[in-house]
C-alpha cells in the first residue's frame, strides 16, 4: 500500500517481519487478525487437515459403535425397515453433537493432537454452546458440501464459497509466541 509516493506496512506487514525470526517465515505469513485486532497464527493447512481427519475418524468409529449397539438392541424389538433405518440416520447427527460436547473450548481430539484451537474469528474466544453445530458442520456437513462442490465443477458449475467464516483454527504455540512479543496495536 502506498500513500503520497512512500510504501507505508500495514500493521499485519509489520507484525509479519517482526514475528519472522522468532516464529519462521511460514508461520509469519499466516498472521491474521481477529475482529477486535488481536493479531494470531492461523493453522497451516496440514494441520487443519489432520485435525477434521482425526475428528471424522472419531465420528466414524463413534457412529459404528453407536451403530453396533443399535443393532443389538434392535435385534430382538419387532421394528420395521423404515424406523431401523431413521435410527441408523439420526446417529449421523447425534454422534457428532455428543463428541462436540467435549468440544466447548476449541480442543477435539484432532486439535489436541494437531496443537490447534477452533475459535471464534470476532474475537478468538472459545465457541463453548455452538461446539455442537461445530462438531455437526466439521464431520457430516463439510465432506458433503465437498462433494457438491467436486460434483458441480464437472457439471460445469465453478463453486463460490459465499457467506463469512465465524470460526477459525489457529497455531496454539505460534499464537503464544506472538503475543509474547508484545507487536504494538497500530
């Protein structure tokens, strides 16, 4: 950005140069900053990745077990096709609510496995009661809104990502290490 002839840094620019030394280049780049202008470290890629990895491996095996003992105890009940089956499919969204239950202060599974915290982009706070929905959106709905998006490009389609982010992931360590350095607010 430049202003009367001089390149003048944006704070973000600047918290970059700073923060280099101390965090390395890649982790420099993926400084942000929340709402309110407290500045973070999102989470790389590799480690968002991992962690919706673990978190849907946790939901699969939830939902098999859930799975498992459903079919037990419905072995014996004289139920119909129809309501085994809407059994079956609520656990794809009960499974998730529950795990997101543990979930209240950012740290799945996945995110403690990965260094990482899901907070809120206004003001990095924990998500604490949405934890639920959170858990829902990361392990049923993303992979399907995924597969829309694969599906309508090969239709032709080009997918648009509307809407705004009200979570994000960030570097818990790299986060810390940035506040430590105390970057000046403008």
């Amino acid at each position: 950005m430049t202003v009367s002839g001089t390149a003048r840094q944006t704070r973000l620019e600047i918290a970059q140069e700073l923060a280099a030394p101390v965090l390395g280049r890649r982790a420099a780049k993926r400084i942000a900053a929340f709402e309110t202008g407290e500045l973070y470290v999102e989470a790389g890629l590799i480690a968002r990745t991992l962690s919706w990895f673990v978190d849907f491996l946790v939901f699969a095996a939830g939902v098999a077990a859930a799975f498992v003992v459903m079919a037990g105890a419905t072995a014996s009940a004289d139920l119909s096709d129809t309501t085994v089956t809407l059994l079956a499919l609520t656990l794809l969204v009960i499974v998730p609510m529950l795990y997101g239950l543990c979930y209240g202060n950012g740290r799945g599974l996945g995110a403690i496995l990965t260094g990482t915290r899901l907070v809120r982009v206004r003001d990095g706070g924990r998500i604490g009661r949405k934890a639920c929905w959170a858990m829902l959106l990361r392990t049923v709905l993303m992979p399907l809104l995924i597969i829309v998006m694969i599906v309508s490009m090969f239709d032709g389609g080009v997918p648009s990502a509307d809407g705004s982010v009200v979570r994000t992931s960030i570097d818990r360590d790299a986060t810390e290490r940035l506040r430590a350095l105390d970057i000046p607010e403008r």
